[in-house]
C-alpha cells in the first residue's frame, strides 16, 4: 500500500486533516484500532469555537452542527449563591456551539467515504517505522493479513495512549505534565435543561458544571475524587451534591431525570513539545492534553491540523518545507495559551483540599474581579471562543 500521508487515529484531528487534504487534492489513509460504532457511539463533550465552526464549516461537514448544535453566546459563573453571565458575543462578537464530539466525528466519517476515502477500522499490532528516512511506513493487521502502508508523512492522531508519540525516541521527546488532586464525576441525565447556557460554578464542596446535549439530555459535572468509585454515588446522593453545589440564593434549581451514564474523569494538563521528529509529526491528544474547564480539547486538535493541512499543501504545491519546519512553533504559540487558560479555569473554579484561608479568599476575589470588570471579563471570552 503507498498514499502520501498515514494518519493514524480515527478521532476528530485524523479524521479532519484526511478531510481536509481531500480537499487539497492530497491523498491519505487512516488507520483505526476501534471499529466504526465505537468511534462514532463515545459520547464526548463538544463546545466549539468560531474558528472551528468555520472551518468545520468552511470543510464542507458543518450542516448538520448548524441545524442540531445549540449556539450559545454566553457563559454563567457561578458562587455565593449567585449566577454573572460572561456576555461572550458582545464581548468578542463572537459565539461557541454546544455540539458533541461523536457527532463531529460522525460528520466526518460520512464524509470521508462519500468521498472514497480510506479509513481502515479495527486494525491492530501498530507499528511505525522510518521516520528517520524519506520513506517512512506503518505496519499493522488488518483482517487477519499482515500490511505494510509506504506514505511520505506519518501524522499521529492516535491520542494520549497511542503508537506515534512513543515512536519518538525517548531522548529526543520533551514533555511537560501536571495531574490534578481531583476527578470529574460526569453523568449523562434525561431531562429538559436546567439552563440554555453552560454554568460554571464555584463551592467550597468543590465545583460543577451545568451543560447541555441535546434538548432531553443534559451533561452534568461535578468535582471529586478521581480515585472513587461510580458505585459509591447512588442518584440521591448525586442530586444533592448537584444541588448544594449549583443552586442559588434567587431559587432556581437543577432540573432531575434519569441519570443513564455515570462516569469519572481525571485531570491533567500535558504537552509534548516535538511535535515533529522526521517524517512523523503529532496532533491532537497525541501531543497535548488540556483539563476540560477551558472547552479546549477537541479545538486545539483542528487547530493543529488546520496547520498541518496548510504546511502539507505548501508542500505539495513545491512550496519547499518552510510550514511544515514551522509546524511545531505554530501550533504551540496556541497550544500553551490554551494550555494557560485551561490551567487558570481550573484553579479559579475548583476546591484544592490543601489551600488556606488566604488561598480560598484570594479565590473568591479572582471571581469577584472576573465578573466586576469588563476587561477580565473580555480576556475570559476571548480565550473562551477563541478570539485570537
């Protein structure tokens, strides 16, 4: 087998950039551990950004996150028992969608064979090679039959635990990592929402976050340990926790249903700085984790491959390798923003069981300074779409 770009992992950045060298005339083949319904059945969060609605858009895959998506233009912190809406487009003028990540991928898969291209699903046995050389390969399993894929770039999309990222010799990688004291306890509800607008609150149990999926789900979260169990939080004891957590003083509540998913999420912010070693070069979860407070995750991974697509193409078009040299400063000069914004979220919002009196009230007063002043409040939402 021979294509010009191997893109392993069939997740929003591997499926996009195969997308997206399509459209540039640039042929690729994706490489899949999991099987179709697997990849498009993992429920994830989605908040997207402008710029990727735009690109999304722009790619010729953003009908249906138009028609079902739930455009947003605020956000809600929320503490002392009181709700301050962040006024995101008339701070910025710009918006976020609320559209999950499955149905992005979703979006993409279909489009990618309508347009004959080649995702290979459940392979297996992984293995990348020469990336050293001019003519990098990947092996693996397909079927039971042993292949080997010739390609000109291997680009890893593979996530935190895939092969790409340690196909980079260890003394040749750099990576910078912090993991959080605490966990997100997430639960998928049947219910109305609880408000048209994401809340992010602040309290002293810990925080939580009120989202929504669709019209009759709503996505709830909670600070805990990432160390529990989902078998010690029975309904009950969830609903109250929720309720201590969110409400306030002006009498609005969450609104109960079914809880049909529960689940526990750790945390943790990591960048693995080669991006690039050879032929081979790293995208999305594959090179950067971010917590979930920041709305980053799936975002950073179609910046990147917005990058990658452009550096790519320039290449191809006899553009010489100046993009795809540039590649790994481009993508983390918004990386590590994002990276700061992400870090910054987490710690104004969550309870840390070691701070101080002093710490708690210098907490509070970074929240009352947020909500009191138009120019903290624009760099939240700037940071927040993406206005940058």
């Amino acid at each position: 087998m021979r294509t010009q770009a191997a893109i392993i992992g069939a997740g929003p950045a591997g499926l996009l950039l195969s997308h997206l060298l399509h459209l540039q005339g640039i042929e690729s083949v994706v490489l899949e551990t999991r099987s179709r319904a697997d990849i498009e059945s993992t429920i994830r969060a989605g908040v997207l950004e402008q710029g990727t609605m735009d690109i999304l858009t722009n790619a010729g895959v953003g009908e249906r996150m138009r028609a079902q998506g739930a455009l947003h233009h605020g956000i809600e912190l929320a503490f002392g028992c009181r709700r301050h809406r962040i006024d995101l487009t008339e701070l910025t003028g710009k918006a976020i969608t609320v559209y999950p990540q499955h149905e992005v991928i979703r979006d993409l898969v279909a489009a990618r064979l309508a347009a004959q291209g080649q995702i290979l699903f459940e392979v297996a046995d992984v293995a990348i090679g020469g990336i050293d050389t001019d003519a990098p390969t990947v092996t693996f399993t397909y079927r039971g039959e042993h292949e080997r894929l010739e390609a000109d770039f291997v680009i890893g999309c593979d996530g935190f635990h895939g092969v790409a990222r340690n196909a980079i010799p260890a003394s040749a990688r750099q990576e910078f990592q912090r993991t959080y004291p605490f966990g997100w306890f997430g639960i998928l509800v049947e219910s109305a929402p609880s408000s048209q607008e994401l809340i992010y609150a602040q309290h002293e149990r810990g925080f939580a976050l009120i989202s929504t999926r669709t019209p009759t789900v709503q996505r709830l979260y909670f600070q805990c340990d990432p160390h529990d169990s989902v078998e010690h939080w029975p309904d009950d004891r969830i609903w109250a926790e929720l309720h201590a957590r969110v409400e306030t003083s002006d009498g609005w509540r969450i609104n109960e249903g079914r809880i049909f998913q529960k689940n526990i999420i750790g945390m943790r912010s990591f960048v693995c700085t080669t991006m690039r070693h050879g032929r081979l070069f790293l995208a999305g979860d594959a090179a950067h984790i971010v917590p979930p407070t920041g709305a980053k995750g799936m975002n950073l991974a179609v910046s990147d491959v917005r990058f990658l697509a452009e550096a790519l193409d320039s290449h191809y078009r006899g553009g010489g390798t100046a993009l795809l040299d540039g590649y790994p400063a481009r993508a983390l000069q918004r990386i590590w923003r994002a990276e700061y914004f992400s870090w910054w979220m987490t710690r104004m919002l969550h309870t840390f069981a070691d701070a101080t009196p002093f710490e708690r009230a210098m907490q509070r007063a970074e929240l009352e300074n947020v909500v009191g002043s138009r120019a903290l409040a624009q760099a939240l939402a700037e940071n927040y779409v993406g206005a940058f």
